[in-house]
C-alpha cells in the first residue's frame, strides 16, 4: 500500500488522476464516491451512472460536489469530461463507451443488468472493479477470459470479504505456509430469513432489504465463498458447505476447532464459514506447515503448537478500501481476486417455501429462493440452476422447501444476456 500511496501521490502532483466511472448509487455507490471524492489522492470520479439521477446527484453532494452536468448522449458526456466536468446519466453505456473514463466500478448488485455493463466495459477497453460478488460467483471466471483478451483488469474490491480473504491467502502462502481453509465469519444464518424480517434493520442502516436479506439468509456469504473457491482454487467440502455455530465471541482461534478434522485434508483445501465466532465480521485462514523447526517458531510467536495455524483479519470496510483496487489495476494491473480458470465452486438455488408450478421466481434476497455453494462438477452434472440466474424463471413443477432446483424445472426467460454468458462459460472451459 506504501507504494500505491506513492504512486497516487505522484499523479496528484502531475494533476493526472486516474479517471474512474461509477454505476450504482445505492448504498455501497455512496460510500464509494465519498471516499474517492473526499479521502483518495491520485484519482476523480468523473461520472456517476444510475437509473434513478436524483440519487446519483446525492451521491455528489453528498460529498460536496454541487457543479454537476447532465449527459443523455455520448457526445455531451465525453465534452463534458473532457473539459473536466462531472457528469451524471442513467444511460452506463456511456460510461463504458467514453475514452475519458479509464476505470469502471460496478456497484448495483444486479446480475443481467451488471453482466451486459461489465461485458461492454471490458470490451471497451475499461478495468472493471466489481462490489457484485454475485456477478462474480456466476459467470466471473468467463469474464477474466474476456479481460484478458483486452488486456484489462477485472477484481472484485479490497475490504469486501474476498478481497479481504485473498489479500489474507497470498500473505499466508507467501511466508511459506499451507492455507487448507479459507473462512468467513458471520454473526447470523437463517436461510428464511426475506425483506419482511430483515426491513427493520435495513431502515436503522439506510440499506436496501433484499440486500439484508442476502447477507441474512446465506447467499451473500455463498457467493463471496464462491468467488474466493474460483480465485484459489479451493473447493467446497459438501453442499452448502459446514457453517458451524459456537458461542457468541469465541475467538476464532479456538472456534476452528468446531470444524471436522477431515475439513482440513480436502485436496485443494476447502472454503466454508462460521457463526458466532469473534472478531466479526472478519475472515480467516487455516494453514499448516510441514517443517519443525517453523513450527517451532510459529509457536515462538504465539501461533499455538499446531498442526492448523488460524490467521485473521479482524474487520472488512468494504467501500473504504476500493480506491486501494483501482489503483492496483491502473496503476499496476494487478486484480485483488482473479478468478484462476474455469470455475470452482457454483451458487446454486433452493427453495425457502414450498413452491407452486407457474410461479415466477422473485431473485435474491427476497421471498422464494436462497443460495447455496456446491462444486461446479456437481452443480453441472445435477443440472442445477444458479442463483444468479434464477430471478423471473417461471417453475414448470412444484418445490419443496429447501429443495434443489435444476434446470429442468423452470421456464427461462427468452433473451437474457446472462443466460448466454453462462453459455460460453461452460463451452470454454468445457464444463
């Protein structure tokens, strides 16, 4: 980060700031803008993208900007920018097709809606930094294909938990020792949990209640485990991987102990999750080493005996570290996740309720459906439909509760965008 800091510091100087574009201005896109608007050296947000323009003009003033101009076409957003104005649209397009933007963080949490703006961006020539683990977990692996044919970065962002996990990993691989899992702590999961139950909560937080509830019911955390999987290539040890509970605070160091032994000796390694552990919300890796005389140092400096070393980080701050991203991948190409190939592990869809043939699945985060992780040669050969493509297929059968649901069981809709990246996903990597 001392270099990053060094190198953001000489842009300022050159007044030469990395030019970043922004679509989303919900709750993460505001914070997102406030910290590169108020706290980033080295780099402007030249233009917000939003369906709603009243919220990305919040998102300006928010941060004390109040000169803004408004652009409907291309020609008015790129003169615009070129003058050095901001600039709000509801149109991203013009984000990912103007030649004074270099980056493009996608902050919506959509996934038809992000995969046609990411693939554009990418093929436009733009890094991507993604706050949407559920794009990422999807068709993220096929869209690393796609960067690197145009030679851009594509990263999920520090401080959110995989980028927390995989800055984690690499520090723990890098001092030589073997990472087996790799964790996340939460403090709640109830995988029936939908808006109704979560709106409280997501009022007293200024958040979106779909949004809660994803985080509520598992899904979030099966899609931030998902990509972390795709990125080390880990897998998943069962379906919907282990999550054990502890007591409220106990230390992760002794809360790995709640793991199976046998969780630790998956070829590979393993990601998976844990309730109630402290510090929350961190993350964690298990390692081990296979040589005494570390070890014994290990324990020196009060890692315990062994054979499962636990290192954590204690906090993830989500929006407050993205300007760390778009540096990386400007300044240094370099991804904070990158998925390694094909694809690991899936999210695939269950049933919360007992489901009805002819009803229209809602989508994450809401009433029918939740996700859990399995591994992407289980999830192929099942059938199984992901979750990130689950939103307005239409049920041809009935569901139990907490039943899996596959292909065969829905109506896709015709024309979607992601339905064609999952396509050429499982083509390319043949899947």
């Amino acid at each position: 980060m001392i270099i990053i800091y060094g190198e953001l510091e000489k842009r300022k100087k050159e007044n030469n700031p990395i030019r970043v574009g922004l679509i989303g201005a919900g709750f993460m896109g505001k914070g997102i803008a406030l910290q590169i608007i108020g706290y980033s050296l080295g780099m402007k947000l030249v233009a917000i993208s939003n369906r709603t323009l009243s919220k990305a003009e919040k998102a300006y003033t928010d941060a004390g900007i109040h000169e803004i101009e408004y652009a409907n076409v291309q020609k008015d957003l790129d003169r615009a920018l070129k003058y050095g104005k901001l600039c709000l649209t509801n149109n991203p397009d013009l984000l990912c097709d103007s030649k004074h933007i270099d980056i493009i963080v996608e902050a919506t949490g959509a996934v038809e809606f992000s995969a046609r703006v990411v693939t554009r961006a990418i093929q436009n020539k733009k890094h991507v930094i993604l706050m949407n683990a559920e794009l990422d977990a999807t068709v993220g692996p096929y869209l690393k294909v796609l960067a690197d044919a145009n030679n851009v970065i594509i990263s999920n962002s520090d401080g959110d938990q995989p980028g927390v996990i995989m800055n984690l990993y690499r520090f723990v691989k890098g001092i030589g020792v073997n990472p087996v899992l790799c964790g996340n702590i939460k403090g709640l999961h109830d995988p029936y949990r939908n808006p109704s139950t979560q709106a409280k909560f997501a009022k007293t937080w200024g958040q979106n209640p779909e949004m809660v509830t994803s985080f509520a019911d598992g899904s979030k955390i099966s899609f931030e485990q998902a990509v972390v999987a795709n990125s080390t290539g880990m897998t998943v040890a069962r379906r919907g991987m282990y999550g054990p509970e502890v007591p409220a605070g106990t230390p992760i160091e002794q809360a790995i102990t709640a793991f199976p032994d046998e969780l630790f000796h998956q070829p590979g390694g393993v990601v998976d999750y844990i309730i109630g552990a402290s510090p929350s919300p961190g993350v964690f890796v298990i390692g081990t080493h296979d040589h005494p005389v570390q070890q014994h140092y290990l324990n020196l400096y009060k890692m315990g005996e062994g054979p499962y070393y636990c290192f954590y980080t204690p906090y993830h701050l989500c929006h407050f570290e993205t300007p760390n991203t778009i540096a990386r991948a400007v300044l240094f190409g370099d991804a904070t996740t990158s998925p390694s190939g094909k694809p690991f592990v899936n999210v695939i869809t269950k049933a919360k309720k007992n489901l009805k043939a002819g009803e229209e699945i809602d989508g994450i985060g809401k009433y029918m459906v939740y996700g859990v992780c399995e591994n992407t040669a289980t999830a192929i050969s099942e059938n199984l439909l992901p979750l990130g493509a689950a939103e307005e297929c239409i049920l041809k059968n009935d569901i139990e509760k907490d039943e899996a649901i596959t292909y065969n069981d829905v109506i896709i809709p015709k024309g979607r965008f992601i339905d064609e990246l999952l396509i050429r996903q499982k083509k390319y990597f043949n899947l």
